[in-house]
C-alpha cells in the first residue's frame, strides 16, 4: 500500500524536524545586555513544574511548554521581546470537577524597561517587562504570560453535569426493573394497578 507508506514517511520527518526544538530546554535566565543586540532567537521548552505560580492554577504539573523568543532592537533602541507558548493546561472543570485539558496558546510583544516609569512612555502595541537587573529571568516572562492567557473558569465542551446524572438515572431506571422482573418479587408498579382500579 504505497498511500500509507508516504504517509509513514512524512510523519517520520515531521517528528525530526520537531525534535530539536522539543529537545532545547529555554535557560532560566539570559544576560540582558547582550541577547538583545544578538538578535537571538531561542525555541525549545521549560518544564511546568518549573512554574509555581503557574502550577498553583492547573490540576496537573506534567509536561513543557513550547516557547519561541525572538530578541531584538526596535528603531527607537528599545529592547524587544516577541515571542509564543504552546502548552496542554491540565484543569478542573467547574461544573462537574472532573479533570480537562486545555490547549493555551499565546503571541506577545513585550518591550523590557528598567523601570516602571520607563513602561508609561511606551507605545500601547508594547506590554512592559520591568527588568532592573542584567539577568533577565526568562522562566518569570514565561510564566507571567502563561498566567495572563489562562481562562477564569474551564467548562467541557458537552454539558458533562446532565450527562453525569442521565447516566446515573439510567441505571436506577434498570435496577429498577430489573428487581420488578425479579422472581417471586410483586412488581410496585402491579400494586398501584390494583389500588387504582379498586377506587
Ligand atoms: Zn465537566
């Protein structure tokens, strides 16, 4: 079957080229004076255990986040980071607290400034990263944004609570008559025959 072959092959390929980046882990800190006139570009993964705020919000701690961060210097020599994550976010869902995952997905552009007062003059198509120390600690703008990109609350998709409880009453519903099918047991349903026609 030469179809299923290519389709061997290609996806063979696709989960090469992927490796790398799945491979890299992101450092916990770059050196800020210097990444930014480099032109860096880092792809690769942090761990989400390495995320504490971020942990205390998900069910579950497993897992990478895949980060790409792209460093740069704006016309104006501001100090540019544009960058995205892509994580499986393990939560509960709020209306039957049974585990989901959700996909977390987010693109932002931050400009790092040492100072609050720096942030204020910024143009609104740039989030400050207040930075006052020449490590820049990647991990916390990872996390920050990962925070920044998690819904309030996270329902199923399908009304899991009525499904939950359908399910339940089916199965009274076949206790039910599998008792009044049960031997030499009188059927209750009999019983209210009876007294409605002695009426
Ligand atoms: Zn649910």
């Amino acid at each position: 079957m030469p179809l299923k072959v290519v389709f061997f092959d290609r996806s063979a390929l696709d989960a090469y080229y992927c490796a790398p980046m799945e491979d890299t882990l992101i450092p916990d800190y770059v050196d800020a004076r210097k990444i930014f006139a480099q032109q860096a570009l880092l792809k690769g993964t942090i761990p989400v255990s390495r995320l504490s705020r971020f942990c205390d919000l998900v069910a579950a701690t497993q897992g990478d986040v895949q980060v790409t961060m792209q460093f740069s210097l704006d016309d104006g020599n501001r100090r540019i980071i544009e960058g995205t994550l892509d994580t499986q976010a393990q939560v509960l869902c709020q209306r039957c607290l049974e585990p989901m995952q959700i996909p977390l997905h987010d693109e932002f552009r931050l400009a790092v400034v040492e100072s609050e007062s720096k942030s204020e003059s910024l143009p609104k198509s740039l989030d400050p990263w207040i930075c006052e120390d020449i490590k820049l600690v990647l991990a916390d703008v990872i996390e920050e944004q990962l925070i920044l990109c998690m819904p309030i609350v996270s329902y199923h998709e399908n009304n899991c609570i009525e499904t939950l409880s359908f399910a339940a009453s089916e199965n009274k519903q076949d206790d039910t008559a599998k008792a009044a099918n049960g031997a030499g047991k009188p059927n209750p349903f009999d019983i209210l025959k009876t007294l409605k026609d002695q009426d």
